[in-house]
C-alpha cells in the first residue's frame, strides 16, 4: 500500500523516476513463484545419472516452496521416484515428501495413499525407513483425522516385522506418535493381530520390542512409549516389570531410556504394591522404583549416572526412610527385613558390620551374622547421593547436588540429614559444582540450622579465591540462620577475615552482616559489649571511623539493635554518632533505630506501614486530576503539570516501592507539558519569518520528546502494550510538531515531500502495531488521523501540514494507566571504580590498560545485549564498549551484576585527567512486537520501519583519574 | 570339559608379592610379579621353581602382564627376567613403563648399598628387563599370539594401573590388578565393560571396608590441617606416603592454595620428585578434574611445597613433610621418624594400609616401644593418625566391579584370609556365583562351558528363515536340519545335500517298511480305495495321492494293499517310507494298525 502510496505521491509532484529500492527483490521473487515445480521437473528429467538427480534435489531442498505449489512438486517428484532406480535418489525424494509436507498452510492428506502406495513396493531398507520418517511427519502434521491415523497406524504394524533395525525403529516411532491406547487394533487388521496373537493394543505391540535383539530398537520402543505418555495416553502398569529389567542391558542408551521409564511409571503409580523378589514382601512402586533408580547411579557409563541422579530429584513420593538410604553407604550390611527385625537392624546398624576406614584395625570380621538373608532393595541403592557426590564426572555431581536439593525442599527432614553432604560439597575441585552446591543450601535454608562445625567448613570457603564464589556464599550467609552466639562470632570473624583480604567484597559483606544481625538479634546481644570493645568502667578509644571492619561491626549491631531495644542501651557515646553518619551515608544498610532523645525518631516514624497505599492513592489522584485537563490550552493547565511532575518526583524520592511508577508518570506528564508549550496559541499565530526564535525552542521540544519517548519505552519494565502505544502516541505527535515546523521554516518541496511520505509510513506502522488498542484510543490525535486517512495519503503535503496542525491543536492529553507496582526503571549502579581515588592510573600511551568495572544493574531485561560501557575521553572522543556475555551474573530476581574490565587506551598526555565511565542502555525499536514473517513479507508489504537504535545512558557517570605517559625511548 | 586354572604364587590370601599363574585355553600366563615387603629373605620372591625346577621360564609362560608399579606388583621383575630367565613378552602401559624402572633402582640402592645385600639383580638387569616390555594403551586390543589376546582397562588406583583382559577363544579371565572404584583427587575411577569373563580376579585389600565417603576423609586432613595452622608453635608432623605418593600432596597443596596457608610443606626429594615429574606428563591418565584444567595450571607443579633436605629435619618451627616409603620401613620416612618419635607434639599420619611385619604396621598397632637394628629400642611419643587415603576399592567398589563386569566366577587375591572369607560369603549371597580364594601355591579350578561357533551356511539359514516364523529369536533356541562337517580345525553346519557334494559321498537312502494286517472284506482295489478316503478325511494339507498302478502315496509314503494268502479277508498292506518321513510314517502305521472305520464306503 504504502508504494502504491508512494507512486502516486512521485507522479503528482515531481518528474523525476526514482525506482524505489525495495520493489525489486519483491519482483524477483514473484518471477520465480511458478517456475518453481517446472523448474524441478525438468531438471529431474535432464538428469542422465543418479548423481545429477541427487544435485538437482539437494539445490532444490535449499530453497523454499510456496503453499500452494507443494502439491504439484510432491506429484512430480512421486512420479520420478516411482521411476528411478537408484536407493540413494529415492532416499532423498522421501526425505524431501516428509519436508514438504511440513510446509505451513500445505495438509498433507492429499498425498497420504500416495506415500503409502511407495511403501508397498520398496526394496530397500534405508528407503522403506526413510518413507515411514514421511508418513510420521505427515501424521504429526494431521493430528485432527482418525482415519489416516488409522491407516498409519496399520502400515506401522506390518512393517514391524522388517529384519532392517530402522525400519522396526520408525515403525514404533510412528506408533509412538500416532497411536491410541483406548482403540485396540481390531477389525481393520485382523490378518495381522491374529498373527501377532490375539486383538493387541498399541502399548502391548510397542512392548514387544523392549526385548527385540538390536538395541536400537529396544531404545526406539521405550522412546516411543514414552512419547505415547506425553501424549496423554495412560500407560498399564505391566510395563514397569519389563521396563525394570531393561534396567540392566548392556547397552547405555537402553538403559538410560529405562530410567526415564520406570519414573514415568513411578509417577503414574506410585502407591501400586510391588512383591519384593524372593521374599514374600512387598513395597510400594514408588519405593521401588527409586531403589531401581538408585542403584543406577553407580552405573558403568556417566550418560545413564546423570540421568539417573536427575530423576532423583523429582520423585518426591518416596517413603522417607528409604530416602535416607541414599545417604548411608554402611546400610548394606543391615537392608535385612528391615521391618521383621528391626531390632536386629539396628543394632548392625550401629555396630556396623563394614569398617569405616578411618581407624586401623576395626574392621577385624566379627562372627558372622546368621540372618535370613533378604536384602530389601537392591545393596547399591544405598548411599545413592553418597556415590553420585563424588563421582569422577563433575555433571553426575551436580545432578546429584541438584537433585537432593529438589529432594530436600519437600522435606525438611532430609534436608537436615543431607546438610552435611552439601556442605562437604563446598570443597569440590570443580567450581561450578561448589557454585552449585551453594545456592543449592540457599535455596533449602528455611528448613535448616547451621552447627558450628559446618558452618566452619561454610565459611572456609569464604577464603576462595573466586569471586562468584565468594558472592554466593555471602548470598547464602544472608539467609542461613546459625544456632549459637559463637556461630555468630565466627561468622563474623571469618566475613572481616575475607573483607582484610578481599577488599573489594565490602559491599557484598556489609550486606550480608545487615541481614545477619536482623535475623538473631537474640545471639548478638550478649557479643555487643565484645563487638564494640566498650567497657563498664573506663572509656575506650573511639575506632577509626573509615574502617571497613568497624563499619560491618556496627552494621551487624545495627541491625540487630532494630528488634532488639535493650540494645542500644549498651552503646557508648561515639557509636551513637556514628550511627547517625552511618545512617546517612549507608542508609540502605542501617535501619531506623529508635533511640531514646533522638529527632531521627520523627523522620522514621513516616515511613510506617500503610504509606505505600497512601503513596499509591496519591499517585493515582494526581494522574486523575491531570486528566481533568482535555484542552492543552486551558489556563493553569501548564501550573498544574507542573506541580503534579514536582510532586510525583517527590513521591518516587520517598516511596522507593513506586519510585518506577511515579518517575515514569513525571517523565510522560514532562512529555506532555513540552508539547503543550510548543503548541502555543501565539507561535503559530505569526508569522515564519517572525518567530525563528520560537521556532528553534518548538524543534527542541519536539527533539527532546522523541528521546524522552524512547526512554518511557525501554527503560521502564512492565509495561502493558497499552502503555507502550500511549508512548508511541506521544512519539507520533512529536513526529508530527517536527512536520509541521519542518513545512514552516524550510521551502524546499523535495525534502518535505519524502519526510511527509515517512510520517505516513509511521502512521501506518502504528495501526499495524497497535490494532488491539485502538478502540482505548478514541479521541486521541491518532484516531483522528486514521479517520482522515483516505484523505491525507491523498493530499498535497502542504494540505497533510495544514491538517496535521489542527489536529495536533486540537487532540487532548492521553490518559495514563497503569499498574504503580509493576512499572519498574532499570538502574545501574557503578560500584567500581569508585571515583574516588586520587592516584591517577598511569600507563604508557599508546598501550592499553584494563579498569575493572563493577556494577549492579536492576530491572533491565536481557542486559547481555542490551548493556554497554561508554568510556569517555577528555578531549570528547568516546568509546562504546560490549561486555561479555559472560560478565553479567545474576545473584537475584530482576537483578544483574556486571563485572567486567574496559581497556584503555590514549595518545600521551602532559598530565593526568579525568575520564568518564557509565552504562548505556541500548536500544532498537525494530525490536518491537511484530516480526514479520517470511511468507507475509513477499506480498509487497512495506518494510518494516527503519530500525532506530540508540542508547540511553543509565548509570551516574564515574570519573577515572588516568595518565598516559609518553613512551620512554 | 575345558578348564581355567589359577595359581597365586604370591597374593593368595595375602597382601604383597602379587605373582598369579592362570592357565587358559593352552596359554600360560603370569600375572604381575611382584616383591613382598616385610621379609628379607628369599620369602621375598614369588617362588619360581613351582613353575619349573631348573631352566629358564620362557618355556613356560607365553606372556607376563604387570598391572602397576607398585613393588608388590612388579619388584620381582628383573629378578624373574634376568635372573630366572624369561625372554618372552612383558607387557606393560606407558605410564608403568616409564616409572617402574625408577621404583626398581631406588629398591635395589636400598637393598644393596644401604644394607649390602649381594646376589641381587643390577642396575644393568633391571634396563635389560625393561627392553622386553610390550608397552600397552587402554581399550587397545593386543594378540600376543595367534589365539591369546589382551585388552587393558583403567583401574584407577596410579598413574597407569591397568585391569586386564585376556581372552582365548571364547574363555576369557580378567585380572584386575589393584583398583579404585571410587574417584580421588587426581585419578579417575576404574571401568569396565560388561565383558562377562569366565573369572574375575579382584584384589580384596579391604574387603570389609566400607569407607567414609571420600570428602568426609579429605575433611578430616584439612582440618588436621587447619588445626595445625591455628596452633603455630606445634611440633613437626610426618605424613609417610605411600609410593603412589603425589595424592595428599595435592589434597593438601590445593588446600593451602586455596586458603593461603603459609606452614612450610617438604616432600623428600628423589624418588618422589622424579615420580611426580611423570605425573605431570602422563595428564591423559588422570581424571576429568586434572585435564579439565591443566591448561591454566598442572595440579602437579606445586607452588607451597619444597623439595626435603635432611638438615631441615632440625629445623624448629612446624613443618610438614611427606615422605616415602609408606609403611614406614626404610628410607627417608624411616629417618625422619626417628628423629622426631620421642616428641609427643609431633604426629604421623598413615596413609594407607600397611603390611605385617613394617614398622607402620606395628605403630599403628599400638607398639610403643620398637627394637630397631642392633639392640637399639625406640620410644614412640609422637600421635599416630591412620586415614585410609590408599586407592584400593572397598567392599562396595568390588561389589560394584562385580556388577560391571558380571563375571561367572569370582577369584579373590591379594588381601587378608579371613577378610575374604567374609567378602566371599557376601559375594555368593549376593550374586549366587562361585567365589574362590586359594592360597599361595593352591590351584583353583574353573571348569568352563565354551561355546563353540559354527559357521552356517547362507542357502541353509534362509531357508530355515523362510520356513519358520518373521524373525530369528535370539531368546529362543531353534532347530534345524543340517550336517555338520568338521574338517581342519573349523566347524561348519551345510545343507546335506551341499554336504554330499563336498564331501563326495553317495547318498544312501534309506528306507523303512512295515507290513499291517487289517481285516477287510472288500476286494484289494476297494480296500485301498477306502484307505485313500480314510486317510484324506484324517490327514488334511497333506498331499494324497490315488495312483493308477493300485498305490496311494502320502507326500512320499507307498502304500500297497495285497490279500493274505491264506486268508481273503485279511489284507495286508505294504507301507514304505523314507528316512525323512519318519515321523508321518510311523504316524501312519500306527493309525492304519487301527483299523478302517466302519462307515466308509
């Protein structure tokens, strides 16, 4: 349309032919459109030799087949396989039928006999597998019709027999994927179930060939049961027998096939009762199952022992003493009859039949126990975590590490039991399995409470050299609560051992003492008069006011002292004046106290609870009172935006909660204000030549607009698409500002007409974008023009300024409604460099040097692509900088850290200067919601808009001292 | 009935001088050859003379496998080779190679510079044995004749310990040297495949162990560790290791590393340096941790530790030192615990497990007073710390190689008696095989049942195929007719007329006739006739035939219809039927003995 739109524009106004550029691809492709399966069919037939036919096909499968050709190029190339001799070319045709019918908006039951006539008469093995592979396809692609199915279903069957292992494969694929479990095969293929024995259904056919003899095939049968359990069919409970003895074939994708099985099993019948072989015992499936599994875990090949420690995790039925098996490798010698001697259990249990290793000599052989010699589960199962912790392959480790956690979140009795294995995990070799194992205790930490001793193993780690580690754990100490008040000393003492020798985690240690002490105000207590040094008779020297380790000491004490008011009666003069320093410029790590004779009192007490609602009352008055304005021109309509953006800035200043909201109310309210000023009465009244002065003021306005719009759009999260069209409205009338003071100040017609042309296209790809929220657009500056539409791509662009100025006059102001609490600005915080440092970073000019970057980003979506490092150079050159994907790290919800290193580099200079360092947040609207598929985008749509890309800075700048010294020669 | 037979010469029931004859399919084979550590006498030599009075081994055995450079595993070698005499192949893999020549020398330095021994194998025999090794590489199938061949599987326990494979025929032993189930610090854990040998035999060093997981034991020397560091004025420690030494080592150094510990580590130089030097080259053996990252730093070139001089023994302050031998019997580690045994603020840890008869074995065993040579008595003050850290498996890891390997038989060497008899015990309770623990010089027997492979020929196998069901069963024995031709050694199953013809042979056939009375009153024509219907109406699918020459045939049977002669109403028919259709004439005779039924026309 907009071509269209275009000629015409050309034909009227100017002489001049341009070919508009995107036109010609769009033709190229419309020529090759029928050409396409005659194309084929000639080719096919000047092919002397299979080689060529091969060549021909292989060109031919590269490009893509239109839907409504499909037909005729599967006759062609049916009609050509039916003739060719050679395996090879017939292979691919198949390949290329099942490709084919694959085509979006091409149903394939047309050539479903076809396909299934070239069944009948194949010779070749790999063919006939290759032919079933289609028909799987064209099943899949047919889901709604019974009949085909059907059909499908019986030519799968009696190629079942095939001596080829592909064919019986795809045959149980095809029954794994097409066949139903409540319609046995019956009339249609009597011949055939008589020969199998008697009216089979699907499953009991498919478990056949759990015991074929290649194991190919034995995996394909699983496989394919297990795709008819994720289609919803119920699969019988017979299974699990055959299923478990496929547990111990020789092959390892038979056997790991056969764990996922028998979980399946295990979750569809977990309280079954299963007769214990041997004995006349019996337990529940889901017991037994895990006891299987289990013992897998000690399997020959890592695959099977991954997959095995996986399935753990999720079998969160299983009776709790046989869960804690898995963690006790000595129950082997004390599985007998559990429940008939239990005494007896026991007592081996703490005897112990098995010497431990640790100390020479116990394990001289006792007399030997007579019992009736039954062993419940399998003996491997036992100690299942134990092996799979330290298994040789990191992956079975953290598996396993993920599986006790999953394992340990629904029971909190476990999760005490297996706290030591995970804390004996902190000490792995590999570091993503020690990475793992602590978030893994993080996540388990509501259920449990460190002991000394672990958590002297916990804090051990503290001393890792690496930082994600030490990070993690600093997370972990957050939420872990300790038993006794030496925990928290030791705590404590190891955290300032750490911030002495890794002054870098200060931030990440204070933090973690902020939550330390709020969580056992009790514990720390009694240390307060340690912690702080102070004694009952004589005055201690006050500690330096800038040491990190004093101020984590007072941060723990703080914290604590919140819930804890018999505290700061404990405090000596100076701690209550650091924490008023410490209040101020640490305010996110030291809360409110309530001190006796202090003003802060009064401050804090604002702060109650309640105020987010009443915060949130007054945001949403103050929108509703903005929307009382319709006319931009009626008087005190500019005082009252401006004292609503003054208030809301206030208010996002003192809620932190709606800060996001309240910052992305005033950010469009200012939008809204700039294009009132620019709209008014007295600029448009005079005229061009008079108020060039006016006119530059407009073209700022409508500029800063256009970058404030881009900012509502891509800094905030959580934004509706309601949102974003609002947004993009705005946009539109500040496009349009830019028309019209375009049509004014310059008269040159060309330029004017192509810009005219392009806010068209910008009005159109706004319907496009935003056809559901139209309908909340009445009104608005946009209706009006798309109701004038016909018009406007019509008219003169001098008519279409005219128009647009009315308009633009005209429209009111766009309401804004939103959700306060979702709406949220991405932040980045630069912690390092910290800008304050006074020593210049001297290197050679002309070499580089590396600044380590540290930074905490919160709310940005896909900060891997979306962050940039601006480094700014005194002399304005300014570099942009991509960091690694691998630099971003993710510690929490909706937040980012960067840690990254810049290099540097500059000619010489006579002295050391300042350079800038910020975050950039990049942007690109081609981004947007609608990507435009491949088969759309032949019929000449226009494309779509050119992509703005651009960044928005979103850190405070920091400023590196640097010196570059000349080259010393 | 075939038989395997297993001789430990040394091994059996005991710990050190690993030496085990298996006699397999015809081949002689001698596995491993090793030296004991507590005697000085001959006992310290496998007895070579059970295998031949005088004359050289060559004879004898067709190959000898060393499984790892432990002296129990291989000290004997040179004395065997060039002492002895044997000329044959010696296989080892690369790693045992390349250290098992340094191990030698340093024992033979000892035994003969240090204590003057004399008719001992030289620095020239132990190069000359090692001219004859076979090097070997894991997974590597290697004939050592045309029906002998062997495989090596890693076993874990050092650089280069190998389980091996041999196999003749169908039978096949698997001999797994010493091994580690469970993975440690630097070496993988040892695997197998399911190769179902005839017997598996398995070390059995702590075959009533069950130990602590591997972290908790590595806790418990950190710990030791850190409590050491807390307490700097503490006393000197000596941390004895084994030979395989280098594990501790990088426990503790990775440790240190970790935690910036600053106590001064010594290892005593020489033979542990050099060894350590292999243990950075061979980084293919090691486990995934290790390869994984030796790019940015080889575990091995440890930073905190320094080499050991004698002088430092004095030196005040704590240290730690590690030092070899493990048990603690002569060398440095011997030295320096001398030195600091009468200190109660001193400690050894023993690493591993140590033989009767060793001063490790009788410290840990609570001596504290030892008769040193000449008359010399020492106190023992010092605390003695044992922590299992050797890399043998444990009952589980057999148990667990058992499974793996799923082995007909089981064979166990190479640990205490009375332990094994308790493994034994669990072994047969748990996966119902036959477990076997002979004594040094005791032959166990293992009658096996070779299965015998038959080349078939192709026109036979389809057309049985086609005869029977869709597809062949492998779970299902089938039958088939077929002449089986042995000729040269090799069995072939041929169709039997594709056997006349190879052969050259005539075929004979063989026909069985009977006669049947039967009392019928109709004329002979009519009688066979009457038969023709009977036989139709009971025989359906066959083909029956009325001939014109008064016979009726079924499918190949004639049957002919004359009057007796005495008697007109008794007739007498001729049944005649070839050697294939036994079974349908035999039917046949018995169902006409019964008599025509009464309402056939």
């Amino acid at each position: 349309m907009a071509a269209h739109l275009k000629k015409r524009v050309y034909e009227e106004f100017s002489r001049v032919v341009q070919i508009p550029h995107e036109e010609t691809p769009a033709k190229k492709l419309r020529l090759s459109k029928p050409s396409k399966s005659a194309a084929l069919h000639i080719d096919l037939c000047k092919a002397t030799n299979s080689t060529d036919a091969l060549q021909y096909l292989l060109q031919f499968a590269r490009k893509p087949v239109e839907t409504e050709s499909v037909e005729g190029v599967v006759r062609i190339l049916l009609e050509h396989y039916y003739k060719e001799t050679d395996n090879s070319v017939r292979l691919k045709i198949a390949s290329l039928l099942g490709l084919l019918s694959k085509t979006q908006g091409f149903s394939p039951d047309c050539i479903v006999d076809d396909a299934i006539n070239t069944l009948s008469n194949e010779k070749s093995h790999q063919v006939l597998a290759q032919l079933l592979d289609t028909l799987l396809v064209i099943g899949t692609q047919l889901p709604e019709s019974p009949a085909v199915r059907q059909r499908l279903i019986e030519v799968a069957c009696k190629h079942l027999s095939d001596t080829y292992f592909g064919v019986r494969n795809k045959c149980l694929q095809l029954l794994g994927c097409l066949g139903t479990v409540d319609s046995p095969l019956t009339k249609d293929s009597e011949g055939l179930a008589t020969s199998l024995g008697g009216v089979r259904d699907v499953q009991s056919i498919i478990s056949d060939y759990f015991g074929d003899q290649d194991p190919r095939v034995r995996t394909g049968a699983l496989k394919s049961m297990l795709q008819l359990h994720e289609r919803g069919m119920k699969i019988h409970e017979i299974i699990y027998d055959q299923a478990c003895r496929l547990l111990s074939d020789d092959y390892e994708q038979v056997r790991s096939a056969a764990v996922q099985m028998v979980w399946v099993l295990s979750q569809l019948y977990p309280e079954s009762i299963v007769p214990i072989p041997s004995s006349n015992e019996e337990i529940r499936l889901v017991d037994d199952a895990f006891g299987k599994i289990s013992h897998m875990v000690s399997d020959g090949s890592w695959m099977v022992r991954v997959q095995a420690a996986k399935t753990l995790g999720s079998m969160l039925q299983v009776s709790p003493h046989f869960l804690e098996q898995t963690l006790d490798k000595k129950l082997m010698s004390d599985l007998r009859r559990k429940r008939t001697a239990h005494e007896r259990a026991k007592e081996l249990f703490t005897s112990g039949e098995f010497s431990s290793g640790r100390k020479w000599a116990d394990d001289a052989p006792k007399e030997k126990l007579d019992t009736n010699t039954v062993n419940l589960i399998a003996s491997g199962a036992c100690g299942a975590f134990v092996h799979g912790l330290e298994d040789e392959m990191f992956e079975v480790r953290i598996a396993a590490v993920e599986a006790l956690c999953q394992l340990a979140r629904s029971s909190a009795s476990f999760a005490e039991k297996c706290l030591d294995f995970l804390v004996d995990m902190f000490n792995d070799e590999i570091e993503e399995v020690r990475l793992q194992s602590i978030h893994v205790l993080r996540e388990i930490s509501t259920h449990i409470t460190l002991r000394e001793d672990q958590l002297d193993t916990v804090l051990a780690v503290l001393e890792d050299s690496s930082r994600d580690i030490r990070e993690a754990l600093h997370e972990l100490i957050c939420f872990t609560n300790v038993s006794t008040k030496e925990c928290i000393q030791l705590a404590l003492l190891e955290l300032l051992k750490n911030l002495n020798k890794y002054p870098t985690d200060r931030n990440s240690v204070w933090k973690c003492l902020k939550f330390l002490g709020s969580r056992h105000p009790t514990l720390v207590l009694p240390l307060v008069p340690e912690l702080l040094s102070t004694h009952p008779y004589f005055d201690t020297p006050e500690p330096d006011m800038d040491d990190p380790a004093y101020i984590a000491v007072l941060v723990l004490v703080f914290n604590a002292a919140k819930s804890c008011p018999t505290m700061p009666a404990l405090f000596s003069d100076h701690t209550f004046r650091h924490y008023a320093y410490l209040r101020d410029s640490l305010s996110h790590l030291v809360p409110p106290l309530r001190l006796p004779g202090n003003g802060l009192d009064l401050v804090d007490s604002r702060c109650g609870l309640g105020s987010v609602e009443s915060a949130q009352l007054f945001l949403q008055q103050s929108l509703n009172r903005i929307s009382t304005i319709q006319n931009l021109e009626a008087p005190g309509a500019q005082d009252l935006l401006d004292f609503t953006i003054r208030d809301l800035r206030r208010l996002g200043e003192l809620q932190t909660e709606l800060a996001g909201a309240a910052d992305f109310c005033a950010t469009y309210l200012r939008c809204q204000l700039l294009l009132m000023k620019a709209l008014q009465e007295k600029l448009w009244n005079m005229a061009v030549p008079l108020c060039f002065k006016q006119n530059v003021t407009a073209t700022a306005a409508a500029q800063q607009i256009l970058e404030e719009t881009y900012k509502l759009e891509f800094l905030y999260s959580g934004l509706d698409n309601r949102q974003v069209a609002t947004i993009h409205h705005v946009r539109l009338q500040a496009k349009a500002l830019q028309l019209i003071l375009t049509a004014r100040t310059r008269q040159g017609l060309e330029p004017l007409i192509s810009s005219c042309d392009k806010f068209l296209q910008d009005i159109e790809s706004f319907q496009r974008l935003f056809l559901t929220e139209l309908p909340h657009l009445q009104d608005s500056f946009v209706d009006k023009l798309l109701e004038l539409m016909p018009r406007l791509s019509s008219c003169k662009p001098v008519e279409l300024v005219k128009i647009l100025q009315t308009t633009l006059r005209q429209s009111g102001l766009l309401q804004l409604r939103l959700q306060p609490e979702q709406i949220h600005r991405a932040t980045a915080t630069i912690i390092e460099p910290t800008g304050e440092s006074d020593n210049p970073l001297r290197f050679t000019s002309g070499l580089v040097v590396a600044l380590d970057i540290d930074a905490t980003l919160e709310h940005v979506q896909d900060p891997q692509n979306t962050v940039k490092v601006q480094v700014l150079y005194p002399d304005g050159q300014s570099h942009v900088i991509h960091p690694k994907p691998g630099d971003f790290r993710k510690p929490g919800p909706a937040r980012h850290r960067l840690i990254t290193q810049v290099y540097l580099s500059h000619t010489a200079w006579t002295e050391p200067s300042q350079i800038e360092v910020r975050l950039l947040l990049a942007y690109s609207s081609s981004s947007s919601p609608s990507k435009l598929g491949w088969s759309d985008s032949i019929d000449s749509l226009p494309p779509p808009e050119a992509a703005v890309e651009g960044t928005i800075p979103f850190s405070k700048p920091v400023k590196v001292f640097i010196m570059p010294k000349p080259t010393r020669r | 009935m075939p038989e395997i037979k297993v001789t430990p010469l040394g091994a059996g029931q005991d710990v050190g001088r690993s030496c085990i004859l298996v006699s397999i399919g015809g081949k002689n084979i001698m596995l491993d050859c090793g030296m004991h550590m507590g005697y000085n006498d001959d006992r310290r030599f496998p007895d070579f003379s059970y295998i031949t009075q005088n004359g050289r081994l060559t004879d004898f055995l067709d190959c000898v496998i060393i499984s790892h450079f432990h002296l129990d595993h291989c000290g004997a070698l040179p004395f065997m080779s060039e002492m002895v005499g044997y000329d044959g192949p010696i296989y080892m893999t690369h790693p045992t190679k390349a250290i098992c020549p340094i191990l030698l020398e340093d024992f033979r330095k000892i035994t003969v510079d240090k204590k003057g021994e004399t008719n001992f194998f030289t620095s020239q025999m132990i190069k000359d044995c090692m001219k004859k090794v076979v090097p070997l590489n894991l997974h590597q199938t290697v004939q050592v004749d045309d029906e002998l061949e062997i495989k090596a599987y890693y076993a874990g326990h050092v650089l280069g310990a190998a389980m091996v494979h041999i196999k003749v025929g169908s039978e096949s032993v698997v001999y797994t040297g010493d091994y580690n189930m469970t993975p440690d610090r630097h070496l993988g854990a040892a695997w197998i495949d399911k190769c179902r040998p005839d017997i598996l035999i398995s070390e059995s060093t702590y075959a009533t162990t069950i130990r602590d997981s591997k972290r908790c034991r590595e806790r418990g020397l950190s710990e030791e560790s850190a409590r050491k560091h807390r307490k700097r004025r503490q006393g000197k420690r000596v941390g004895p290791q084994t030979v395989s030494l280098s594990d501790h080592l990088s426990v503790q150094s990775s440790f240190q590393e970790r935690m910036n510990l600053k106590a001064p580590i010594y290892f005593s130089t020489g033979l542990t340096e050099k060894a350590n030097h292999y243990y950075k080259l061979f980084i293919t053996w090691t486990n995934q941790k290790i390869r994984k990252t030796f790019v940015q730093r080889n575990m091995f070139e440890f930073k905190h530790i320094k080499a050991f001089d004698r002088s430092y023994a004095d030196n005040p302050g704590p240290m730690v030192v590690f030092a070899t031998p493990g048990m603690l019997h002569a060398g440095q580690s011997l030295q320096i615990f001398k030195k600091w045994a009468g200190n109660e603020k001193n400690m050894v840890i023993m690493p591993g497990y140590c033989v009767q008869g060793t001063i490790g074995h009788k410290i840990l065993n609570g001596q504290r007073k030892l008769e040193m040579e000449g008359r010399a008595t020492l106190d023992v003050k010092l605390q003695v710390e044992y922590m299992s850290f050797s890399a043998h498996a444990d009952a589980k890891g057999i148990m667990q190689l058992i499974r793996m390997a799923e082995p007909r038989n089981m064979l166990l060497v190479h640990g205490e008696a009375v332990k094994m008899e308790f493994l034994k015990g669990k072994i047969e309770q748990e996966f119902s095989i036959d477990c076997y623990m002979p004594a040094n010089g005791e032959t166990a027997t293992v009658t096996t049942n070779p299965s015998v492979p038959v080349d078939i020929s192709l026109n036979l196998l389809k057309r049985e195929m086609a005869l029977g069901g869709p597809l062949p069963d492998p779970k299902k024995p089938r039958t088939m007719h077929g002449t089986l031709i042995m000729k040269e050694n090799s069995l072939k199953l041929v169709s039997s007329e594709q056997a006349l013809k190879e052969l050259g042979l005539n075929e004979h056939q063989l026909r069985f006739t009977c006669r049947v009375q039967l009392q019928d009153p109709h004329s002979d024509n009519d009688t066979l006739h009457r038969i023709y219907t009977h036989l139709k109406s009971v025989l359906k699918g066959y083909t029956i035939q009325h001939l014109p020459d008064g016979t009726v045939m079924v499918e190949s049977i004639v049957i002919k219809v004359s009057s007796s002669a005495e008697d007109a109403n008794t007739k007498v028919l001729l049944l005649s039927w070839s050697y294939q259709d036994e079974d349908l004439g035999s039917f046949l005779s018995t169902l006409l003995k019964k008599g025509l039924p009464s309402g056939l026309c």
